[in-house]
C-alpha cells in the first residue's frame, strides 16, 4: 500500500504534466519576445502586432486555467481557477514588457503591448462565462 509521502509525490508529478503545455507556451512567449529586435522575424513583423499579442495571451490563459482543471473539461466553471489563470497571464505579460524595455536590445516595452495582453486574457475569461450561461 503505498505511503500518504508516495501519493503526494505522484500527485504532484501529475500536476506538473497538467501544466505543461502552459509552461511550454510560456517559454515560447519568453523566447520570441526576448529576442533582439533585428533578428526577430518578418512574419511577425508584418502582421498586426497588436492581434498576436491579445491572440498569444488568450491562449495562455486557457492553458493555464486547463492545467487548473486538470484537463477535466467537463466541470463547471472555477472561479478561482480562472482568476488566478487570468492574473499570472496579466502578470506574466506585464513581465515581459518590463524584460523588453530594459534588458532586451532593439526592443522597448509598450504599454499598449500590455493592453493587447490584458485584452487577450480578459477575452478568454469573458468567452468563458459568456458561453457558459448560455449552455446553462
């Protein structure tokens, strides 16, 4: 029988895979907008800077708040989940404006970045609930 020490231990390497996605997408958030702003490259350049920002933050809110729900799609809504998954997305992205006005060469943070961000976010919670009450 295994020891209470055991089950936590192997709980907690679940909730590791949980995240995992979020944590990888994270990373590629950090890398591409870490990068020097001459090698950044052009397809990102071309395209509407402030639509990827809001995009890559909403997706970043939904794997975060699914890593919560442990990938149980079918439980109601969690507030609390949802809330923290929102405020370390909001965080993460004020983060990386802060990174890039300061330590990242050829790049400056922008306040209107961290708007899209914020916006990507709140969208995913707004969706969440919007269509939640309707299938309730």
């Amino acid at each position: 029988m295994p020891t209470k020490k055991q089950l936590e231990s192997k709980h907690s390497a679940h909730i590791i895979l949980y995240f995992t996605p979020a944590l990888v997408w994270g990373i590629f958030i950090l890398y591409f907008s870490t990068m020097p702003g001459p090698e950044v490259p052009n397809v990102f350049q071309s395209l509407n800077d402030k639509l990827i920002h809001a995009a890559i933050y909403f997706v970043a809110t939904i794997l975060i708040y699914f890593g919560f729900l442990r990938f149980k799609y079918g439980n109601p809504i969690s507030g609390k989940a949802l809330f923290i998954s929102c405020l370390i997305s909001i965080v993460f992205g004020g983060v990386i404006e802060l990174l890039q006005s300061y330590y990242v060469p050829g790049r400056v943070g922008d306040w209107f970045d961290f708007i899209a961000n914020t916006s990507g976010s709140l969208s995913f919670v707004l969706m969440l609930v919007v269509s939640h009450r309707a299938l309730a």
